[in-house]
C-alpha cells in the first residue's frame, strides 16, 4: 500500500488486527526485512512496516536527506493512515528515526523499542560513510553487498539460512544508490544522546551480542541516557538481530510490550 505525505509516496503494508506495532527497517533494507516478526506478530497485532525514504518501494529522491526529514515521513504515514500511539521498533536506521521522531513529536509512540542502533557515531566514523557512499556511486550497489552481509548475519546463520540470505542480498542490490546515500547524509549525523533522557515513553533498547556495526556499547550508551529503558542483549546474533535470531527477538519485544499495555 501507498499513501503520499510529506511529498513523497510512501509503501507500507499493514496485516493483522490489534495493538498497532510499526517497524521501521535498516539502511540499505525494506519492509521484507521483519518477515519473521511479521509472520508471528499478526496472529496478535496490527503489524505496520515502513519502508523508508530512498528504499524499498518509497520514492527516492536525489540529494542529502535528514533525520528529521525522516522523522516528518513517519509522522506523515501514522497521520495518514489514522494510527496513533503505536508500539514502535526500528532497527539501525530505524531506530535513529524512532529516536527522532519521539523527541520532534513527543507523544507520538505509546513504546519505543531501539534494535541494534546508536544515538551518536564518533568522528572517526566519517571516513567509513564516505568510503560507502564513494562505493556505491561509482561500483553500484552490488559491490557493497558481500561485506555488508558479513556484518549483518552471523557466518553460522548465512551457511544454515542459504535463501534467506539470498534475499536480504536482493534487498540491498535493490537499493536505490540516491536512497543509500541520501540516507547515509541523515544518520550519519546522529547526535541524540544528551536529549535522551527527554523520551516519555517506556523504551526497550535491544543488540545482538556480536553486532559488529553499531556495537553493544553503542546500546550500553542509550540505555544509560534513558532513565527506565530495558536493554537486552541477544546471543549469537550480528546487527539484523531480529533476522539472526527471530524467536528471541520478537520474545524479548512482546515481553516488553505486554508489560506496558
């Protein structure tokens, strides 16, 4: 489904009834990422997946995009749509929306749940993002695909899961290179950290223990901004934690959200 806001075309799909949970995908991924969680989730929940600005089937505009920008595109679809005060879950990119959109519109979610994501990049991480952007502009999207797989799925998950990795490399080979980049120019800008204290809403911060791209400590800092946050720490699981071990994943989400309903 399509909705326009906020100047752009906007895809989501939306399945099963209940409590509203929207989640909010990965740089360089789309709505296909939370099969898993979607699949379970919808016997219990309206179950709404994003995909954002530059990805999936959401128009991509040319140029740098921000995150407040992509604050305003969830903000614009949850207006849209009449969905107020959902459960929300983003995961890396998503995550950085969810904090941003919280703290631009407070209120707007009734939980925040913040998976393998970070609330500031340090300096030193600038060269990293030009050295992605550089790649994916002059080699095409393929070429980044092998290490970024690497650092998402654990090796024992990419051996036992051949197809599903397959897939999730389709999803970035599918990327468009204005929506890599332009949303590369928005999180890797990210600085929340000393406002985030000001989220009102109950807020599960989760990370795969061998998360190599935004690190546990990355977690241990949000947690420790978050006055009342849980963290969670799931074993045996690299960046798309939900994707690496879905069970323990969506159990330590709805474990969370039963807890605040």
């Amino acid at each position: 489904m399509e909705v326009r806001a906020n100047g752009i075309d906007i895809h989501y799909t939306l399945t099963g009834e209940g409590p509203t949970i929207v989640f909010s995908h990965s740089l360089a991924c789309n709505v296909g990422e939370w099969d898993e969680q979607v699949k379970d989730l919808s016997k219990r929940f309206r179950v709404v997946c994003v995909d954002t600005r530059g990805h999936g089937k959401t128009t991509a505009p040319a140029g740098d995009y921000t995150l407040d920008q992509l604050a305003d595109d969830m903000k614009g679809l949850l207006d849209t749509i009449n969905v107020k005060q959902p459960h929300f879950c983003g995961l890396s990119m998503g995550g950085m929306i969810g904090q941003v959109a919280a703290l631009k519109y407070p209120g707007i979610f009734k939980t925040i749940t913040l998976a393998d994501t970070t609330s500031r990049y340090a300096p030193e991480a600038k060269p990293l993002w030009e050295g992605r952007v550089k790649t994916a502009r002059e080699q095409g999207m393929g070429a980044i695909v092998q290490g970024t797989l690497e650092r998402w799925l654990t090796e024992s998950y990419r051996k036992a899961n051949a197809a599903r990795t397959e897939q999730i490399a389709g999803y970035i080979r599918s990327t468009p290179v204005a929506g890599y980049t332009g949303c590369i120019a928005a999180i890797s800008k990210i600085d929340t950290t000393d406002r985030l204290k000001e989220i009102r809403a109950p807020a599960l911060v989760l990370c795969g223990e061998l998360d190599a791209g935004t690190p546990p400590a990355m977690s241990q800092a949000i947690n420790k901004a978050m006055p009342g946050s849980t963290l969670v720490l799931i074993p045996n699981a690299a960046h798309l934690s939900n994707v690496d071990q879905p069970e323990a994943f969506t159990r330590a989400l709805t474990t969370f959200i039963a807890k605040h309903s």
